[in-house]
C-alpha cells in the first residue's frame, strides 16, 4: 500500500498515529498537578512542532541527501510567510491561496538562490546561502518596510482589500479558517483531571506534515534520492559517469525550499502575523541544529530534533523559580533553597544554558543523533528479551543505522 | 577627500577586530579542519577577562558613612577598593584605570588554558567526525560559555573605558597637511589597529620563521605525511589550537573599550567572521586578514551618508553582497587553496 | 467466521455500548464561558511575558521583579506599596475580586514570534487572561495584536514607539508608558533653553520602526523651534560599531547629534561620539551637544561616565520625591535591594491598574475592563494626575527630562530631573498625524 516497503509503512503509521493522538501524547499530566507544566499538548505547541517539523524535513531532504549544508534556510520560510500573509490581505482569509503562494513564492526563490548558490560546494556553498538569507533579513528589517512592514512586521487589518471574502461582521477581526472552519477552533475534551484540547489548525497542519512526510520518504527510496546520495558520497565520481548531477541537486534545494515555504505559510495560517526575525540566521542555524540534534539522513530524525528544540523553547523557558519552590515545598527549609538554587540557573531565563548542554550531550554521546538514542533503547529492550540469544543480537549493533 | 580618509581608518579599524578573529578561525580550519562555531565566544571571553579584571582590582571592602543616604534613606554603604587600602588612592587610582592594558597580561595565560582544555577536552574528539557534529558541539559549547557569563554579568554592556591617557583623538589632518580638527581619530582605535598588526604580524612569523610554525605549515598542507615522518602532529596542533584561542582573546581585550563588552558579542562577530574567512579562501592565514580588513573598509564606506542616499539599506547588506561576488567570481575566495573545505 | 452473524440488533447494540463507553467519562467543557478564560476557581492567572534572553534580558529581569511585587501587594502581602497611595481605593489586598492572583512567566527573546508563542502558551496552556509586559515595541504590537484576537486585555510594558497606540492600536491593548511624540514634546523646550534656538541637528536613527517615530517626533517639535535638520542617517539594528556614522558628523557643521538609539545600540553609539570627541567640540561658535531622547537607567550604566550632562527624557525615575514613588522604591528597594528602573514601575502599575479595573468592573470581560480603563483617571502611581485616553488607550501624564548626572554617589545615581513637563505640553490630538491610520475596533472578549 502506498507503494512503500514493510519497515517504511510501519514507521509512517507510528508517525501517523503519533500526529493524530498527539493531544493525548503531549498531555500525560492531569490539570492543576506539579507536573502540568511539562505538558505540550496545547494547540500552539502542537502546531509548531508539526509546522517546524516540516520544516526540518525538507532542509533534511536537501542536507541528509546531498551533503549541502544551507545555512540560509530561514529566508525560504520568512519569504513563504510574506507570500502568505499578503495572501490574507488581498485575497481572502481562506489559508488555501495562501498556502499555495506561500509554496509557490518560495520554491521560485530558492530555485534563483539555489541557481547561484549551487556553483559552489561545501562551506563556499553554505556561506553563499547564508549571505542570501541575511541580506533578505536585512532588507525586509529596512528598506522593503513597505512591503514587510519592517520590524513590526505584517498582520491582517480589518480594513483589508480581501476581494474574495464577504464584508467582516462589526467588530469582528479577521481570522484565518477553512471554508468556515476556523484556525483556531478547539474541541475540549476533559477525562477526569485530564484536559485534551483537538484544535482544527493542529489537524490541518499535521495532516500536511504528513503528506510532507510521505512525500520525504518517496524521495529517499527513489532514484532521484540514490542519485542525490551519489552527490553526497563522491560528487566527482558521479560526475566522471558523464552525469551532470547538478540538476539533481538544484531540484533537491528547490524541493526542499518549497517544504520551508510551506512550513512558513503554515505558520502565518496559525498564527497571523509575520516578522522578520525568522529570516535571521540564527534561525537559519536552528533549522541545522534540529536536523542534526535528530539525526542527518534519517527519516524521523529532523522531526524529532524540530520537537526537542521547541519544547525546551516553549517549556523550559516558563519554569520560573516560584514554581521550584512549589515542587520542593516538601523538603526542609535550608535544602528546598539549595535544590532550588541549584537547578534555578538551568530554567527559565537559563533555558538557552540547558540547551547547550543538550547539543553537546547528545552529539558527543549519541553521535547519530536522537535517531540513534532511540535505537540504543530500542536493541536494549530487545536485547533484554533475548538474553539467551547474546551471539545473534552483536551483529544487529553492527547494522546500518535506521533510515 | 578627509572624509574618505576617515573612513579608511573606520574601515581598518573594523577590519582589524575581524582579522583578528578570522585568523584564529582560519588556523583552527586549516590545522585541525575543525568548524568551530566557539570561537565568537573566545573572543567575547577575552573581552571579559577585561571586565573581570577591572572587578577584582575593585574589589571593595565596605565602610558606613552615617553623614550620607542610600535611596531608600539608610546610612551611606561607601565602597572602597582593598588596593586602595593598600597603596593609597593614587596608585590605586592608576592601577584601576590601567585594567584594560593589564588585562592582556592577565588574558593570555586564561585563553591559553581555555583553549587547552577546550582541545584536549572536546574539540580533540571531533578531528575525523563530520562538519555538522562539528558544528553543533562547538555551538553548544557557545551557548554554554555565553550563558555562564550572562549568569555572572548580566545582560546589559558593562563599560570598560581605556586608561584616561588614550582617551583624546590624534589629529591627522595637521600631519597630512589638512586643517586642523578635520581629521581627528581616538588614540585607543588607533591602539587597536596597531595591537591588531602586530599580532598578525606576530603570527605569521611565528609560523614562517620557526621550525614549529614550519611542521604546523607541513601539517596543513599534508597532515598524513607528516605524521609518518614521526612528528607528533597532535601535541602541535593542540599548542595551535591554544594560539587561535589566545588571539580571539586579545582581540576582544582591547576591544572591550570601543565598546562595552556585552554576553552576546561573540555570536554578533560569529557569522561576520566566517564569512570574512570564506571570503578570504579557506586555509589562507594571508586571505583572512586581507578579507577582514576588505570587508572592514567596504563596509565604512557603505555607511557613508553620500552612498547611502543613492543604495538605501546598502550599509546592511555590503559584507554579504560582496562575499557573494568575490565567490562566484573566484572559486575559492581571494587566496584559498583548493580542495579545502569543499565536500 | 461462521456463526457470527452481524445483524442490525447486534450492531445496534455494540454501537450503544462503544458510545456510552466514550460517553461516559466525559465531561463536555464546550467553554460555555462567557469570554475567553473566564476564572472559576478560587484564583486567577496573569501572564507575564518579558525578555529574559537576548539584548534586553536585565530590563525584562527587572520587570519580572516588579510584577512578582504587584502580585505580593495585591494579595495583601508586604507593605502595600503604591497600593496606599492609588487614588481608587477599590483594591481589597485579597487578590482581585477575591481570587488569589497566580501568574505565569515566558521569554519574549525580543522577537515577536517568540512572544507571540509565549503569549499563546499562556492563554492556551495556563488560561491567562491578561497579558503583560515586553521591553520592545515591535513585540508589544505583535502581541497587543493577538490579544485582541484571542479576547484577553493587554497591558503593555516598556514600549515607546507612537505605533503602539497609533497606526497599532487595539481595544483589548493598553499603555501607560509614554512615547516617542511625548518625548520631543517634552525635550524640545528644554533643549531650546539649554542650547538656544539657532542649531543644527544631525540625526542618526536605529533603522526600524521605533528609530523612525522617534526621529520624526524629535525632529518636528525641534524644527517647530527652529533648529535645523542637516542630515537624518539610518544605522543597521545589529550594528555594533558607530564610528562610520560618527565620523561624518565631524564633516558635517551640525553642533547637535541626536541618538534614536535604544539599548545597546544607544550605549555604544554614545560610547563612540564620545570616543570621537565629539563633546569636546566648538562647531558654529557652539559647544557641540549629543541628545539621547528615550534613556534608561539600566543602559545609561553601559555606558558609564559618556552620559554625563546629556539630556534625554524617560517615563519615571526613582528619584522622584512624591509619596507614590517614594512608596514604591521603598517597597521594591527593600525587597530587592536597588532602585526600579523605568520598567519596574510601569509594569507595576500596569499590574495594580488591571486589577483595579476589573475590580471596579466588577468582573474579568475583557469588555468590562476596557470599559473600565477608557477615559479613567487616576493618581498616586508615581506620574501624577493621569488620565487613561478613550480614543487609543494611551496614558497622559506628566513627562520627566532628565540628564546625565555629573557626579554620581552611587551606580543607581546616573541621571538627574531636568524638568518634569507637564501633561498638557505632551498631549496631542487622536488624530494627529504623528499616529494616523489606525483603528481601534471593538473590544473582544473572545469565546
């Protein structure tokens, strides 16, 4: 089904699932419990998970495929929010258009970018493309502020063209939707202490996501993909074959500008507003962090470092130090303060401390990233269950790592 | 034409803190083939050995002064320096208002051991993993070293003025032969450009003149053989390593006073840097420093107002407009050698 | 299978016994509240939302502080601060309407899209229903914006720039600090006494969007006064070093450079004239003078001894003699140990008037709220009689010119009170160009 293979289908019906029971997954803590805080099934979250999800996946199909590293992926995302938003203000509230323009706009920039920057290989390449991506940073900051509204950035108005949308109630504010559905409806569902939020938005971007996804994993099994490995393991030796792997290339950069398009029109689609700070390099650079920290050229790896990075973003950060004392309240006096002032400085405002260290953790111990810490656990539990059999499981550590 | 000249000494003046920097990161690419994305965060470590300086030599202990009011209409806490204590107010005074010079004494042996154990301790582990682990441990150890300083110091800039001596400008218009006060530069910038010189002139002889700088050279340019001729390429590529470390941390001492040290500026020279080493040819010491102060004086005179009224936002996007042709014009930026850095 | 037939009744009765047992459980919410968040509990969350990394990070730090005090007074814990002071007397000390404050914190970054998600986690997650704080106008037009569309109030935080309640306007948003217009408003005459009426000006402006309302309100109330514009140059956000933009000003026959720089940017560009010896200038005949318009005191510390004899304006200062400020550096100095910044109080004061609206209003309706605050006017906060606009929901106040003290006894001790402009000479009409183009809508209570 699906014209992909037995190990493929079941790891896109895990992902598959994991989308679609994601409000449950992200909310193992009843309501108003200590632990309430690290729950991330809130619709904001969810969303930026799947939408920089996306993200990932695409900059993966271009980096874990070609070996190009893009240090200018973000203006490929911010120029898909812009399309996007303009979309909104001109045409309608209805995130269709925009979406397509959004994909649209971007793929036709990144096909200019990648033109150029594609002449060059290895850290020239990355250089090239990071000087696309901070000059756009730049202009949209300054001297395109009619256009981008500057730093401020653009939201829709009331008083807004939208030609195809009917006149706005009185009072009413513009608000992204779906033929009538909107963005940000919510279905609650309270079991108990539990509380479940399905918002429409979320569905609707995992369910791109997983056509985003579905789409990758052709690519990768695909003689386009083999081809796009062969540029990654020896370009000359592809190219002495009388190929011209250019092509290839440039359609993989492309491609995956489209999937950064894509994932910035959702953004505005969830959220309606656009800024230029997401063009900023360091955005750019988060993107590669999310690819590596998961896993370069694995299939699940990007998605996974997108969701690590956001949730420490978005988690991490709101742990103040009144809440520490909540936890520890039980401990006496004097030790309540150390243990608080002990892991104070990793929280909230030190969020970005936790971070770091995380990087280096993880790519010091798990140096395939997330992707191979999940395999450790994995062959572990396994290995556990067939004690016995200890000859048969020292050949599976030696196996290819998952894709 | 005294406005050119003007930002002529802007632009090396810039381009002298980009050198810097560049060519520590440059050395660290060319010997050890490592990306490290730290070393903005060397720099702004040496920065705030200066800083740190300056706070031990003013270390106070506390005395009340029952005559005067704090804000909230308590007796007066008045700090005094312990050094002041000791040797009087004058000698105090001077020591104090020396910190940033002496901070380069007390800056080298730090940058030294940083780099040291940053070598010995992580980067060592990365020599044959790819790039892109590379990058991410050395961004992580970025953020960690950035986050200790925020922890400590706070966020905001912290003023480190130059010792009050260096505080004038130097008029170089009566010396070209202009009227006087037209060309005016501050004495401290026109320090840090020639510290800048000399370091790199230091550098490169260091590595041109001795049989040290001869191996490392060898090693750049063909590690394999030279480590089977029974050269313990490692043990120098450490002291390299160390060396890079040393020069971002001066660059960011005597840079603390142009301006005030703040935990971000590592990442804000960062991605400037790597694109002035790109720019200048990956493994090429020459091409960096070249590259620094071409961006350096191209970027002064972007800003000039002249220019900018007929490119608005020109001043913006000069360094990375300019990266973008010097690359696809020559393959490997200005000087770089081939096969370095391209897969 | 055979044996098993699936027949209607059969299926009909698994159907009733798969409904009751997903029935069963649950409990449908389907928010019948009647506006977004509404509390129902014994207390009621507030979210706090500032910087705590990137440029700003001490500012938000500090902002955090005085919201931590809000909440400790309004729940009738420590001395009360400006609660005593408050003309409105509707504030109990338990709480607001008799629900224990609890609040949420998050890190804006400075970046809008950071603070927007922050925001949301805290209306979506935490049930927020009032939004506050925020140390840069573009994130405060960011969020303002999507408090309106989510049906919370926002109370701004530090943001100066006239868009904010201007072409940005909202109903659900308010802002009690003052902005970029009230500052040349408030500048232009003391800069008239101090440097006479015969100057030229050079400006440099940080190129984005509070750099420009600030430069245009500077130059409109200076050239109403007659001074000169020679030159207006933009500088990049990131720019670190000036002196490529100091230097023409010694080509130039300016005598006065203005700085619409803020944070890092203002301490270093200060730091560079300075360097470049500007100050010790004679231009014209004249003693060359730098204008710092928005200061603050945590970065007037960066730049160390170069604010010396400056003039610049700012919103309050702890050195303020009436019984409000005086109450309320008493109350945060005590419990922190140093004076609040600018910040620190108007985020106070946003916190305590929020609560005093909806206790007023008897209730948390955004709508409510906004009915409450709109043409209300109070005193005892530290600014003196103040009047909360109707038309754009900007507070109106009195204005403080300051400078750079020249001998400071202590490091809190930067800046002294110039002037303290009366609200009059500051207020504009609604409509006035400065703040043209926006709309303020309906307020939205959200479900």
């Amino acid at each position: 089904m699906l014209k992909l293979d037995k190990k493929d289908m079941r790891l896109f019906i895990i992902v598959a699932l994991m989308t679609i029971l994601a409000p449950f997954i992200l909310n193992p803590f009843p309501e108003g419990s200590g632990l309430a805080q690290f729950n991330a099934g809130y619709p904001d979250l969810m969303q930026r998970f799947v939408i920089f999800g996306i993200f990932a996946i695409g900059f993966n199909i271009l980096f874990g495929l070609t070996g190009y590293l893009s240090f200018g992926h973000a203006a490929f995302l911010g120029v898909g929010s812009y399309a996007a938003i303009w979309m909104m203000k001109l045409l309608t509230m209805n995130v269709i258009p925009a979406i397509i323009a959004s994909v649209a706009i971007a793929g036709v920039f990144a096909l200019v970018v990648g033109f150029i920057s594609l002449r060059r290989s290895g850290i020239y390449f990355s250089i090239l493309t990071l000087a696309f991506a901070q000059m756009s940073f730049a202009m949209a900051y300054s001297v395109l502020t009619p256009i981008t509204g500057g730093e401020t950035g653009l939201q829709p108005k009331v008083n807004d063209p939208r030609i195809l949308d009917a006149a706005l109630a009185p009072g009413a504010t513009p608000s992204a939707g779906l033929f009538g559905l909107e963005m940000r409806d919510s279905y609650e569902l309270a079991l108990g202490n539990w509380l479940f939020t399905f918002n429409f938005g979320y569905y609707f971007a995992a369910a791109l996501m997983l056509v985003a996804f579905y789409t990758s994993m052709r690519i990768f099994r695909s003689p386009f993909g083999m081809m796009l490995r062969g540029v990654k393991s020896n370009q000359q030796r592809l190219n002495y074959t009388g190929l011209n792997s250019k092509p290839y290339t440039l359609a993989a950069f492309v491609i995956s500008g489209m999937y950064a398009g894509l994932a910035g029109g959702l953004l505005v689609a969830m959220d309606t507003q656009v800024g230029p700070e997401r063009m900023f390099w360091t955005a750019s650079g988060e993107v590669v962090l999310m690819t590596i920290l998961g896993g370069a050229g694995t299939l699940i790896g990007p998605v996974l470092g997108a969701g690590f990075i956001k949730y420490m973003e978005n988690i991490i950060s709101k742990i103040n130090e009144s809440i520490l004392h909540q936890w520890f309240y039980w401990l006496p006096d004097g030790l309540e303060d150390l243990v608080v002032g002990m892991i104070y400085p990793f929280i909230g405002k030190g969020w970005h401390l936790t971070l770091g260290i995380m990087f280096m953790l993880v790519v010091i111990f798990l140096p395939g990233g997330l992707v191979e810490g999940g395999q450790r656990i994995g062959r572990w539990v396994r290995g556990k269950g067939r004690k016995a059999d200890a000859t048969g499981d020292k050949k599976s550590t030696a196996s290819t790592p998952a894709e | 034409m005294d406005a050119i000249i003007l930002q002529i000494l802007n632009g090396l003046d810039k381009g002298s803190a980009y050198a810097l920097i560049a060519l520590g990161l440059t050395l660290i690419f060319g010997t050890l083939g490592v990306v490290n994305f730290a070393h903005g965060a060397l720099f702004m470590l040496g920065a705030f050995c200066a800083v740190t300086l300056n706070k031990l030599l003013t270390l106070s202990f506390i005395t009340i002064d029952e005559t005067q009011k704090d804000f909230l209409g308590n007796p007066l806490k008045v700090e005094t320096p312990y050094i002041e204590g000791w040797f009087g107010p004058e000698v105090a005074g001077t020591v104090i208002e020396w910190s940033v010079p002496l901070a380069i004494l007390f800056a080298i042996p730090i940058m030294i051991l940083v780099g040291l154990v940053m070598e010995r301790g992580l980067i060592k582990y990365f020599y044959k993993r790819p790039h892109a682990d590379q990058i991410l441990v050395t961004f992580g150890l970025a953020i960690v070293l950035q986050e200790i300083i925020k922890y400590f110091y706070g966020a905001n800039p912290i003023p480190t003025p130059a010792p009050s001596a260096f505080s004038g400008s130097f008029d170089f218009g009566a010396l070209l032969g202009f009227d006087p006060g037209t060309i005016i530069y501050p004495y401290w910038r026109l320090v840090y450009f020639g510290f800048a010189a000399v370091v790199i002139a230091g550098v490169f002889a260091f590595l041109r003149y001795t049989t040290f700088g001869m191996v490392v050279r060898a090693g750049m340019a063909d590690r394999e053989t030279v480590g089977l001729l029974g050269i313990n390429i490692d043990k120098r590529f450490t002291i390299m390593f160390a060396l890079a470390a040393c020069v971002a941390g001066l660059a960011g001492v005597m840079y603390a006073p142009i301006n005030s040290p703040n935990y971000h500026m590592g990442m804000d020279f960062l991605v400037l840097s790597f694109v002035v080493v790109v720019v200048g040819g990956m493994g090429s010491l020459g091409g960096a420093v070249a590259a620094g102060f071409l961006l350096g004086v191209l970027e002064s005179f972007a800003s000039m107002s002249q220019v900018l009224n007929v490119l608005p936002g020109i001043n913006q996007i000069i360094i990375y407009l300019v990266a973008i042709i010097v690359l696809l014009t020559r393959p490997r930026g200005l000087m770089g050698r081939k096969g370095v850095m391209e897969d | 299978m055979p044996g098993f037939k699936l027949d209607r009744r059969g299926l009909l009765k698994s159907g009733a016994v798969l409904g009751a047992g997903l029935a069963m459980p649950t409990i449908f919410t389907g928010r019948a509240n009647a506006f977004t968040n509404e509390p129902t509990g014994s207390s009621v969350t507030l979210g706090f939302n500032v910087p705590q990394s990137g440029a700003y990070a001490d500012e938000g730090a500090d902002e955090l502080r005085a919201y931590e005090l809000a909440v400790e007074h309004l729940n009738g814990g420590g001395d009360g601060g400006m609660m005593n002071t408050f003309s409105s007397k509707a504030l109990q000390g338990n709480g607001i309407l008799g629900k224990k404050i609890e609040y949420v914190t998050g890190d804006t970054q400075t970046k809008s899209d950071t603070a927007r998600a922050s925001a949301k986690s805290m209306i979506e997650k935490d049930g927020a229903v009032m939004i506050t704080g925020g140390s840069s106008s573009g994130v405060a037009v960011a969020v303002q914006a999507l408090c309106q569309e989510a049906g919370v109030i926002f109370m701004a935080g530090l943001t100066h720039s006239n868009d904010t309640t201007g072409k940005d306007k909202k109903a659900n948003g308010f802002r009690h600090f003052f902005n970029s217009y009230m500052s040349g408003a408030a500048l232009a005459p003391v800069l008239e006494r101090n440097y006479g009426s015969d100057r030229k000006a050079y400006h440099l402006t940080a190129d984005y969007n509070w750099g420009y309302t600030t430069e245009e309100a500077i130059r409109s109330s200076t050239e109403a006064l007659g001074w000169e514009t020679v030159e207006a140059v933009k500088t990049p956000l990131a720019a670190t070093d000036f002196s490529a933009y100091i230097t023409p000003v010694l080509q130039s026959d300016a005598d006065v450079l203005v700085l619409n720089h803020y944070g890092a940017n203002m301490v270093n560009s200060l730091t560079n004239a300075v360097q470049f010896g500007l100050r010790d200038r004679m231009v014209n005949g004249k003693n060359f003078e730098i204008v710092v318009p928005l200061y603050s005191r945590l970065m007037a510390k960066g730049a160390g001894a170069n604010v010396k004899g400056i003039f610049g304006s700012t919103n309050w200062h702890w050195s303020l003699t009436d019984d409000a400020s005086k109450a309320f550096v008493q109350s945060f100095g005590t419990k922190y140990g140093f004076p609040p910044s600018q910040a620190a109080h108007t985020c106070y004061v946003q916190a305590l008037l929020y609560a005093d609206a909806v206790e007023r209003a008897g209730s948390f309706n955004p709508c409510a709220v906004v009915e409450a605050l709109e043409g209300y006017e109070f005193d005892g906060l530290g600014n003196g009689p103040t009047l909360y606009r109707a038309e754009d929901h900007q507070c109106f106040k009195d204005v403080l010119v300051v400078r750079g003290k020249e001998n400071p006894t202590s490091e809190f001790d930067l800046l002294e009170i110039v002037e303290v402009t009366p609200v009059a000479q500051v207020t504009y009409a609604p409509d006035h160009p400065q703040f043209a183009g926006g709309q303020l809508g309906a307020c939205n209570p959200g479900a």
